[in-house]
C-alpha cells in the first residue's frame, strides 16, 4: 500500500535514493519500510544490521544536501519478523538529489500522491530561489 506518506519496499532496491529524495523533498515527514510488500504483507528482513548499515551509507553518500539529520533507521516487528522502518523530516535545504544524476530533472524528484515524479527544471529553480538567504 502506498500512499503521500509512507512506501512500502519488498527489499532495498536501486529506486531507494530517489523514493528518499522525493520525501526529503514532500513537506511533512515521511516513512519507508523495508520488508513489507505493496500490498501491505510483511516478508521481514535478513541481515538486518547490514542492511541499516547499508541504507545510511546510501543517504548519506547518494543525496545532497547532506540529510544526515533528517532520517532515522529503526528495527521494527512485525507479525513475528524483522522489517525496518527509515523515517525522513521534509528536508529545510530543498531541492534534494540524487548526487551522480545532479540537480536536473533525472536527479531531483517530489512525491505526487503515492508516485515519486522527477522535478521540472522550473519546479527546481524555485526551489532554489526559495531557499536562498537574501
């Protein structure tokens, strides 16, 4: 089940940065939990402290502006196995993107209802006019 708020992932997958990046960039705080399929049923985790490790080192390595203080990776239980809930803070420095893909439409994305959608290249630079200091 998807919905503006919370993404349910079967696993981490390529897409990851860029379903990060879009709620970095939503407004409100945003949840994504791995080892739950889209329909809601939970298929849990192995190795779980590899995979925290591996989520942080992804947002911290793969996004800029640095979010380090906008995420927090828990473990979670669910029906008797393990999945992990990352949840994000609607980032203050937006535009957030995807650090190879850079700040363009294929690196910056927002969530549009329960779908992450690439930012136009207008949408971005009001972003960025938005959050300079005058």
């Amino acid at each position: 089940m998807k919905s503006n708020k919370v993404q349910y992932k079967r696993e981490l997958s390529t897409t990851f940065e860029k379903e990060v990046v879009a709620f970095l960039n939503h407004p409100k705080g945003c949840i994504i939990y791995i080892g739950i399929e889209n329909n809601g049923s939970v298929v849990g985790i192995k190795e779980a402290d590899r995979l925290q490790l591996q989520i942080n080192d992804r947002i911290k390595n793969r996004i800029l502006p640095s979010a380090l203080d906008l995420f927090e990776i828990l473990l979670e239980n669910r029906r008797n196995k393990v999945v992990i809930k990352i949840s994000l803070a609607g980032g203050t420095e937006k535009p957030y993107y995807i650090k190879k893909l850079g700040m363009t439409e294929k690196g910056c994305f927002i969530r549009v209802g329960s779908a992450s959608e690439p930012m136009s290249l207008k949408m971005i630079e009001e972003l960025v006019q938005a959050n300079r200091v005058p």
